[in-house]
C-alpha cells in the first residue's frame, strides 16, 4: 500500500509526495529554519502597491514565501536567515520604489 504525505509548503499551498518522497519531504521542511518578518507599507497609494513588491521581494534569494494584505498595507515575508537579513529584505522594497517599516510583534 503506498502513502502519501501532505504538507504546505506556503499559504494555501500544498505538495504530497508518494511515500517514496515522504521522509525526503519530511526532512527537508523540517531543517529549513524559517523567520518571518512582519512589515507595514509606508505612502502606499493603492492596491496594486502590495502585490508588486511581493513579487519583487519572491525573486530575492532566501525568501521562501510572501504574504500581502493590500487593505491593510501589510507584507509577511518567511525567509532563511542564513541566506539574507531584514535589512536586504528592506533594502529590496526600497529598490522598487517602496518604503516599509517593522511591525512588532
């Protein structure tokens, strides 16, 4: 009997492997340590703001998923932090004629 193994590798996202791929799978979402930051837009005019730095931000090397809420001006970003630090994340908005600021959590 084959199993199957299913697991999101973002929001509303989910991959399932055979069972051949399931402890590949496992392992390989389980090392991977994720941090996630929390920004608010700053003079973000109008909703076509979020989803294109989201996109600008998706090509950016160690950013594993963005998250973007036009209505509230927000933007999650998970992201390797061996790979990159906040201030590259931000430097990246700011290169695509946006500006952010941190949210505390």
């Amino acid at each position: 009997m084959r199993g199957t193994l299913a697991y999101a590798s973002g929001p509303g996202e989910t991959v399932r492997r055979t069972c051949r791929g399931c402890f590949e799978a496992m392992e390989k979402t389980r090392s991977k340590r994720l941090d996630r930051l929390k920004l608010r837009l700053v003079e973000a005019s109008c909703a076509t703001c979020t989803p294109s730095i989201r996109r600008q931000l998706e090509k950016v090397k160690g950013v594993e998923w963005v998250g973007a809420n036009p209505i509230l001006d927000l933007i999650l970003v998970d992201y390797d932090p061996d790979l990159l630090d906040t201030d590259e994340i931000l430097s990246a908005i700011r290169k695509s004629g946006y500006k952010a600021v941190r949210v505390s959590t």
